[in-house]
C-alpha cells in the first residue's frame, strides 16, 4: 500500500491513472476514492482539482451509460469529507458531515433505485410475519400498515447507510496514507484519539430513536446517524488496547467477530460510544496526546 501511495504523489499523470483508472473498474472505486482524499489532503483542493475532475469522468459514465450513481457518490462524498477534515482538522465533525452527505446518498439513490427498492420492500413485507412469528400476530391493523411503510425508507437508508461507510473508509485510507508518507504513526493516534462528545452523541440517538416518529421517510436517519457513532466505537476499542498495551489479536479478533455477527456488535459499539462521549474511558488527557496526519506541523 505504500508503494501505491508513493505512485499516486509522485506527479499529477500518476494520481490521475489511479483515481480515473480505479473509478473504471468495479468494486475499485473506493480505492479511486481514497487516492482522490489523499491528493486533496496534501496538495489542497486547488492543485488537486485537475486531477480528481478526469478522475470523476469515469463515474460519470457510470451513471449517464449504466444508471449506477454509486460511484460517482462514493468519490465525491470522500472527497468532501476530506475538504472537511483538511479545513478543521476534526474526525468528530467530519463524521457528523457524514450524516448529512447520507442523507443525500438516500434521497439520490431513492430516486434512482425507487423500483428494485419498493420491489424489494414488498418482499420483505411477506416474510415479516415469518420472520416476527407470534409478535407480529399481536400487533394491529394500524401498526403492521406502519410497519410496511417504514420498510422502503429503512432500505434506502442502508444502502446510503453503506455508501456512507465506504466513503469514511475511503477516507481513511487516505488519511491513513498521507501519515505513512509524511508522519509515520501520527495517523494511529490521530484515530485512537476519536470521540463523539456528550452532545452531538445524544443528538444521534435521539436521532435514531425518535426520528421515524416524524414521518416514514425519516426511518432512514437511523442506520445513517450510527455510523458515526461505529467508527467512535471502533475508535475507543483501539485507544484501549494501545492504551493497556494489548496484543494485536484483540483488534483482529474485533473486526473478525464485527463480520460474522455484524447484528450484535454492530450496536454494541453504537452503546460503547454513546458511553464513552459520557464518561470518556480513554481520559481527559487523550486530546493532549493525540496528533495530526498531515506531517504538516
């Protein structure tokens, strides 16, 4: 990865083949994505724009040839979150921007995808009361017709959900990058240092919780507002084991077990972080200690 790194900052010619090249491929535009936040990192958006506008035209063709936006999404989303995170050098705010970039994931995708997703919502509707057996033959009329019309906009709001996780990780990797090659080790204390404070990780539940209350379209806030709080998680699972100076397996073990039961982990990192913007299990001292990767100063 660090030779790839090296490749893309060694001229614009180089930078533009992996971002267009990759944004071409399937299942590489992430990879595209992350060369794009690490040129806007280091260079500013000025001198990478000639590079990130011919890297863009491969995902366009994606969308005006193939109706596939997600590409095009995907890149402009990190390389947004990267204009965001160089401006205020902040993972906490940058993560809450990714809220809102979400939330333009699913209104775009809703429109683009409104006929496999509704067809995929009445398919999930008939196995509903499979899938709630004896709890679904006790809700009402009124709640089970309540129920089918959070379905579509649950659905959009994972999959933008999904984007939104690729685009931070995208950065990431970006981000991950610019410290390898002008600050070696400032990128993992930059990211162990991440927290969701009190306030902003409150706004999130209450977000998730009380946000389909509002209306069926709102459903979709919940799998959106709890990607910040994951990466938060996953965050504060770091600064612990580097905090306690724990072996790497603990870490391997936490994202092996994260793929194989995504359902229980998954939230209980949304509850570690909530926690942790309360309590603060690192220390008041870590913001002290943390670092920027940039190797800029």
């Amino acid at each position: 990865m660090r030779a790839l790194a090296e490749f893309i900052m060694r001229g614009r010619v180089q930078a533009t083949l992996v971002v267009a090249g990759c944004a071409a491929l399937p299942l590489l535009y992430w990879l595209g994505a992350a060369a794009g936040c690490l040129v806007l990192l280091r260079r500013g958006l000025k001198d990478a724009l000639g590079v990130l506008a011919l890297g863009l035209l491969p995902a366009l063709i994606w969308w005006l040839q193939f109706d596939d936006p997600r590409v095009l999404l995907v890149l402009l989303g990190s390389l947004g979150l990267a204009l965001v995170l160089r401006a205020s050098e902040s993972w906490t705010r940058t993560l809450l921007v990714s809220v809102a970039l979400g939330l333009v994931y699913s209104v775009v995708l809703g429109a683009a995808f409104r006929p496999q997703i509704e067809a995929l919502s009445q398919e999930v509707v008939k196995i509903l009361p499979l899938a709630l057996g004896d709890l679904y033959q006790q809700l009402s009329v009124e709640e089970r017709a309540r129920m089918a019309t959070l379905i579509a906009p649950v659905l959009s709001g994972l999959i933008a959900a999904l984007l939104q996780i690729v685009s931070v990780l995208s950065l990431i990797l970006g981000r991950y990058w610019q410290a390898v090659l002008y600050n070696p080790g400032g990128f993992g204390r930059e990211f162990r240092s991440i927290r969701i404070p009190a306030g902003p990780a409150m706004l999130l539940l209450a977000c998730m919780l009380v946000g389909p209350n509002f209306g069926p379209q709102m459903a979709m806030l919940t799998p959106l507002c709890s990607v910040p709080l994951v990466i938060a998680g996953l965050a504060l699972m770091h600064g612990l084991v580097a905090r306690k100076r724990l072996a790497k397996f603990w870490l391997v073990g936490l994202y092996v077990t994260l793929l194989l039961f995504m359902q229980l982990i998954y939230p209980l990192l949304v509850v570690l972080a909530i926690v942790d913007g309360l309590i603060d299990f690192r220390g008041r001292s870590a913001p002290k200690d943390a670092d920027n990767a940039n190797g800029e100063g």
